[in-house]
C-alpha cells in the first residue's frame, strides 16, 4: 500500500468515528427531548456521511470498507463516553431502608443539599417494614446521592431509579459539586 492510501484510510477511519460521535449524540440527545443541537448535529452528519459514503464506494479494496466499519465502531464507543461525562437527564431515585434512623438521616443530608425529599413507610417483604426515601435529582449529581448513602454508612442499599422526561418545579437548589 502507498503512503497516500494509508492516509486515506486513516483519514476515513477518524473522520468515519466523528460522524458516528455526532450520530450517537443525536441519538441520545433526542431521546432526552433537547432538540436545538440536533438540527446542528443531523447536517453535519449528513454532509459528513454524504462525503464518505462517496469516497468508500468509488475506491478499490476492502481495506475502505473496514476502514468505515472500524471508524464507526469507535464513534459509537466515544460517543458513549461522552454521554456518560455529560449525564444528560433527570433521575427519580427510590432508596428503600430497613432502619428508619438511617432513612432520617439520608432524607435530612439530601434536604441539607436542596434537594426535595419525600420519605415514607412501606411495606416490604412478607409485610415487613421498609422506609423509602424518594429524591428527584439531576443525573450526573447522583455522585451525590451515592456519596450521602456513604456518610450515613449504607452500602448496597436497594435503589429503584426512574429515567424521568419532564419535572415542572424545584428539581434542586444545589449546584453540581466536584466529588
């Protein structure tokens, strides 16, 4: 192979990858209903797409051909990566307790950092007693949950966590903090 054609392939690899960036975002930004980068994202991408799909099918060798399949492979698994640092949405977390001191105190620490906090009594296994603390809260603040449930020395607490579209009201009077 030439040194042209290497670079051609690295090139449609890279660019290949960053499509698929955009692509998985688009994705995941349209699930969560925020619709203004989308319009952004979808012409990139189709310019982008329009501009490889002629380059891999007017070229000689299935080396183009994995080349797109490799580039799209690793545009999938960044895009994911970037998804998880950005952490887009709205959790309903549920944690459910046996020890009502400790739903006391998880409730308090999470009002203490602004969140709006709803507990309650349940009724679990064979009509035990189980407490539950309900807390809306931002995704990527969930760091925060899990840091109270660590204070409070709670470990592998039965969690039910909602994926949530909308929520009209406070969410959180806190600010995302480093942990």
């Amino acid at each position: 192979m030439t040194q042209h054609i290497i670079l051609t392939l690295i090139g449609l690899f890279l660019v290949t990858a960053l499509t698929n960036i955009l692509a998985t975002l688009k994705s995941i930004l349209m699930a969560k209903k925020i619709m203004n980068p989308v319009y952004f994202l979808v012409f990139a991408d189709a310019m982008i797409f329009a501009t490889v799909v002629g380059k891999v099918t007017s070229s000689e060798g299935f080396h183009f051909a994995v080349a797109y399949a490799l580039g799209k492979t690793l545009g999938v698994f960044v895009g994911s990566k970037i998804e998880e640092r950005l952490a887009l949405g709205i959790l309903e977390v549920d944690v459910f307790l046996n020890n009502k001191s400790k739903m006391i105190e998880i409730a308090e620490k999470l009002r203490e950092e602004g969140y709006t906090v709803n507990n309650f009594l349940a009724r679990g296994n064979h009509g035990n007693r189980r407490y539950k603390v309900e807390v809306v809260i931002r995704r990527k603040e969930f760091k925060v949950l899990e840091n109270i449930m660590d204070e409070c020395g709670i470990t592998d607490p039965t969690l039910k966590i909602k994926n949530l579209n909308k929520v009209e009201g406070k969410i959180s009077t806190s600010r995302v903090k480093t942990v």
